[in-house]
C-alpha cells in the first residue's frame, strides 16, 4: 500500500508520488524557527510533526533531503537587539543553539540543511531582482518608504493564482495597499502587497546589507522562498509548517516563487494543527505558556514530551496538558518494560529444537506488527491507529511472554519489527539503560515513605534496591536511578 497525504493544495487526501522520476528522492522543506527565544510548545509540535513525515517517508524507504531554515533576521529579532544592545549574531546565535539542543532533547533528526537567511542574502537579493524584471515586483522611489513590494495585482494578471492554499475573497483585494510587516492580524480576506526588501530604517541599527535597492534587509516570506528553492530546486515535493503559517507566509512563498520561476513551486503541502495548553490557547497571563525548557524543568523528559506530542493525528487541535505527560510516562512504561522482557528473552538460542519451531512462529510476531503500522501510517499518517497498533502488540507480547508460548526467536523477531517502527516513532526505549518497572516501583515506594516521614521504610526500601542492583541519589530535581 502506498503512502497518502492531505495536501493543503488540493483539499484532499492524495497518493504521494514523488517528483523523481525514480520515485526514490523526496524533498522536504519545513518552516524553521525565527530566533528571538526559547521555541514554545506549540512550535515544538510542528517540529515533532515534521520530524515524523521525515522518519516515515525514510521507513519508506525514500531518500528524503529534509531543510529546515533559520529566522535569524526579522522584525521581533531587531527589536530585542536594539532592547538588549547586543550583535545580531550575538543574539540570534543564544537561541539558535538553543534550538537545536531543544530538537535533540525531543529526538528529532537533523535536518540535512539548516540554511540561515543571514547567510543567503545574495540569493534573496538575486529573487527578487527576477521579481522586479518579471514587473511582479516594485518600488516605491518617491515616498519615505523605499521598501521593495510584490504586486499581488501584477501577479494575477499574469494568470497566476493568489490564494492557493487559503479559500480568500478575491473580491476584497485591495492591491494599492501595502503591508511592511510580516504577519497580518487582520481577518484571512485582507490581502495586500507584502515588502519583499525592507528598506533601512533608523531603528535597525547596524542590521542592514546593500542592495540594488539600496541599504536594507529581507521580508520573512522571501527568505523561504529563496532558501528553499536553492536547496530543492524550483519545484520540490513536500512543504511543510504550522497552520498559522498558511496565509499569509505560504500563500506569499507560493506567490513569489511562482511568478519569479512560472513553474509550480510545491506538489504537498502539509499543515500541522493548532496546539492549546490545558484547554485553552496558550499565554503567558493565563500561566499556560511553556517553552520546552519549562517542561524539562518540570522534570519530564523530552522522551515523554515527544510522546505526548505524537500521540494525536497531525491535522487536528491538540490539547496538551500536564495529566497528559503523566499518562504518557505510565505508556511508555509499558512500552520499556515488554521491550526488555523481550531483549532479556530475545538472546541467541543454542537449543536447535527450540529454534526450529520457531521459525514458523517468528513470522507472526514481526511481520503482521509492521504491516498493520504501515497501513495505518500510509493513511495520512493515522498515528492514533498506530499506536493502537502498538499497544495491542505490546498486551499480545506480555500475554505470550506470561503463557511462556514465545520461543527466543519469536521475541527476536518481535524486536526487530519493534526497532523499526521504533525508527519512525523515535521513542527509543533502551532496556539496556532503561530503569525495569519494578525497581521505578520500589523507588516511587520510596519517594512516597519519605514523604510520609516513615524513613525506616524508606531506609528498607533503598536497602532492597542496592540488593537488586541500583542505588538511588536525592537529587533536587527528585530522586536519581543508578545501575551499580
Ligand atoms: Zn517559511
């Protein structure tokens, strides 16, 4: 069976064939941060959400070329410069690094390219000079303002179509307007010609490059649109981001990458839905606000995080909550611990008997487990159905494991079949470091004795740990398992 996608672009559920003629490559392109914080948790499920199209489309087996660009000039950043007196690199580079020790804490892959829009002014430059000589794009010489604008009016009347990925009321165009900032607050109808080069104000301080059309600095749209098409080529398979992102960054990208090349600019579009925290939307006066840091302060992990963040299909709102990350702890739990029962039962076997039985056994644990997450996977990544999947194998291993029906091979093979879907769920449960349920158990007996005050038990407790292997530290975050 092959893989389906809603692509935002035709409103429907498509195959995905990709562009290569071979249908092995499959390029990728997903909005990346704009550097002027910490990434909050509505940004990390986008993140997370890319992150699986990428390890799905591997498992596969294309061969995805996954960029993700970096934000690190725009309109909020030159503002906490100026705020903070630092260098723009100075600045940008604290929340960048951040970023990506933030990607690695959630598991996520390395995009291949991470081109920072500081770094391709050149190309933006070159863009938008293509933009200007198509008649799409102008500039306004007389007034105060000499910013570069896409003429959304020329652009239609080249026969190209605004508002792909957005139904918009055409009818309300107002093409003599102009808007100078990236995001537009007003209601989806309101379209306008966007800056593409944002000429140099006194404000910008020292961020500001020449140009041809004189001293300034890019629009967010057109960073996109260049990067992309330089790592991609003119037309690229996938595009990716938040549902925040479709009008107007996407419809603007579409609309400058389009009428600069007259090829069409992305066959997928895919767009992530909206996240709240405990039921409303996230902010910072309702306390529901959370950067990843936050929750890693918490004292969950990113493993958890990542989880619950995956636990719901990627087109609809989520509702992220704390009792939430609990339940996902409990899961993952009873992921880890059949997991290492099956490495602990899973080692070679030198009986040839018991061996010979199950070769025709291991073709039921394996198998069926992989084929029944890949069908639910190929249905527009119905990660709910997945996981289903997952914890029904999950109880048919512990219950097998219980009747001692499952031979060591059977066990191998489960595992093997387990690492694979593991590699697109990018969960990671490690028996060999992972802390066995029983020994968490006798910690958490622990925790709960001391709070109680009755360190006797408490005492008992640590001292029936150290006979089963493991020391536990107190610690301020909470106590620490160690392996002696
Ligand atoms: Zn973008």
């Amino acid at each position: 069976m092959g893989l389906k996608l809603f692509n935002t672009l035709s409103r429907s559920v498509q195959d995905f064939t990709p562009l290569d003629p071979a249908g092995k490559k499959a390029g990728m392109y997903c909005c990346g941060p704009t550097v002027y914080d910490f990434a909050h948790i509505g940004n990390w499920r986008t993140f997370v959400f890319g992150d699986l199209v990428r390890r799905y489309l591997e498992f596969k087996d294309f061969q995805v070329t996954h960029v993700m660009n970096i934000t690190d000039v725009e309109d909020k950043i030159i503002r906490r410069v100026r705020e903070t007196k630092t260098s723009l690199r100075e600045f940008t580079g604290k929340y960048e690094a951040a970023f990506f020790e933030d990607l690695k804490a959630l598991n996520c892959l390395s995009p291949h390219q991470t081109p920072r829009a500081t770094e391709h002014i050149p190309d933006i430059i070159a863009l938008i000079e293509k933009l200007v000589a198509r008649g799409m794009a102008y500039q306004n010489i007389d007034a105060v303002d000499c910013s570069v604008y896409f003429s959304i009016d020329k652009y239609r009347g080249c026969g190209c179509k605004y508002g792909q990925l957005l139904k918009l009321d055409l009818a309300k165009l107002r093409p003599n307007e102009r808007v100078l900032t990236d995001e537009i607050e007003l209601d989806k109808d309101y379209v306008a010609d966007f800056a593409l080069w944002k000429a140099r104000v006194p404000d910008d301080g020292d961020v500001f490059w020449p140009s041809p059309f004189g001293e300034g600095r890019p629009g967010w749209h057109i960073e996109c649109s260049a990067m992309s098409m330089k790592a991609l080529g003119e037309t690229f398979d996938l595009h990716l981001g938040g549902e925040d992102l479709k009008f107007p960054h996407h419809e603007d990208e579409i609309a400058q990458s389009e009428g600069a090349t007259g090829q069409p600019f992305v066959k997928y579009w895919l767009h992530g839905a909206h996240l709240l925290v405990e039921g409303k939307k996230m902010s910072k006066s309702l306390g529901n606000f959370f950067t990843l840091r936050d929750l890693l302060a918490k004292g969950f992990t990113g493993r958890e995080i990542r989880y619950l963040l995956l636990t719901a299909h990627y087109r609809e709102t989520f509702n992220f909550t704390i009792e939430g990350l609990q339940g996902a702890r409990t899961a993952l739990a009873r992921i880890d611990e059949c997991v290492g029962k099956l490495r602990e039962f899973g080692a070679p076997v030198s009986d040839p008997a018991r061996s010979e039985v199950s070769k025709h056994a291991g073709a039921e644990t394996g198998a069926p487990v992989l084929q029944e997450f890949s069908a639910a996977m190929d249905d527009d990544l119905n990660i709910s159905a997945a996981w289903a999947v997952v914890f029904d194998w999950v109880r048919d291993m512990n219950r097998r494991l219980a009747e001692n029906s499952l031979f060591a091979a059977d066990a191998a093979t489960a595992l093997t079949g387990w690492e694979k879907i593991d590699s697109v769920l990018g969960i990671g449960a490690k028996s060999g470091t992972e802390v066995p349920a029983e020994i968490l158990a006798l910690a958490e007996a622990r925790t709960a004795a001391k709070q109680a005050k009755d360190f006797k038990r408490a005492d008992a407790i640590r001292g029936e740990l150290k006979a089963k292997g493991w020391v536990v530290e107190d610690t301020p975050k909470g106590p620490k398992l160690k392996k002696i």
